[in-house]
C-alpha cells in the first residue's frame, strides 16, 4: 500500500490546502486589524486609553501574521520543489517569480509594520500621544490595505498559475 496514496492523506492535496487556507487566514488577519483598529479610532482624541488596548493587541495581531507568513512561505516552497511540473514555460517562470516578489514584499512591509509599531509603543510609553498616533495610523491606514491588496493578487497569481 503506498502511504501518499491513501484518500484522505494524500500529501499533494494537503500542502496545497494548507497554502491556500495559511493565505486565506492571512487575509482574515489583515482585515480584522483594519475593521478592530478603525473601531477603536473613533474618538481616540477623548479616549488616549485605547491606544493600550490597541498596541496590546495589535502585537498579537503581528505575530499571527508572521506565523502565517512563515506557513506561506514554507508550503509554497514545499508546492515548488515536488517534481509534479517543470516549469519550462516562460510565463509560468514569470509567474513563480512575480508571487516570490510579491512575497518579499509583503514580509519587508511586515518588518517596517513591526518597526513601526515599536516606535509607537515607546511614544506612548514616553506619553507621547501624537508620536503613537501617527505611526499606528501609517500601519493601520496605509500598510494594512497594501498588505491586502498584495495578497489578493498574490491569489490571483496563484489561480492563474494553476489554470495555466
């Protein structure tokens, strides 16, 4: 009996469910930062205690970005290197290599979010209120939403990559 045959252990549909559910799970993460941080913005000018509540979740947040960004990372190099295909075609090598940039991108973007949010906490350590603001506003605002548009292309790469 072989054991990658077996109908519900078969490991070419288990690393490709469990790239595609890491990515879909990545996303989630990233919308609910927007949706929970956007909520607790709401008046934060007569209620500077949020921003605890924000910072201290917000860094849990970030970690179960990198974990699910290390998952990506690790399956989709487990998705290239089994020998079903050979990637012989130019458009499928450009492909491959367009969703690898997008990748580092996102991670570059991940580790200036994650240094971003560490000059915010120690602004508001400091009690600098507008130092903390203006940092979780460039992470919340404007990284956030990159970070989710670079993934749903990344996706639409994907599909394409396998329709090919």
């Amino acid at each position: 009996m072989n054991v990658t045959n077996t109908a519900f252990a078969r490991i070419d549909q288990i690393a490709p469910f469990i790239h595609i559910s890491s990515s879909v799970l990545f996303i989630a993460v990233q919308l609910s930062v927007v949706i929970f941080s956007r909520y607790f913005f709401k008046d934060i000018e007569q209620n500077t205690h949020r921003y605890k509540t924000i910072l201290k979740e917000f860094r849990r947040f970030m970690i179960s970005e990198l974990c699910l960004i290390s998952v990506i990372c690790i399956s989709g190099i487990f998705l290239l290197s089994r020998d079903e295909f050979k990637i012989s075609d130019p458009m499928i090598e450009a492909i491959v290599a367009t969703k690898w940039a997008l990748m580092l991108f996102i991670l570059s973007n991940i580790a200036y979010m994650w240094h971003k949010f560490n000059l915010a906490k120690n602004a508001f350590l400091n009690d600098e209120v507008i130092g903390t603001h203006e940092n979780l506003v460039l992470i919340i605002y404007y990284f956030t939403p990159l970070n989710i548009v670079l993934s749903f292309i990344s996706i639409y790469l994907g599909i394409t990559f396998r329709g090919i």
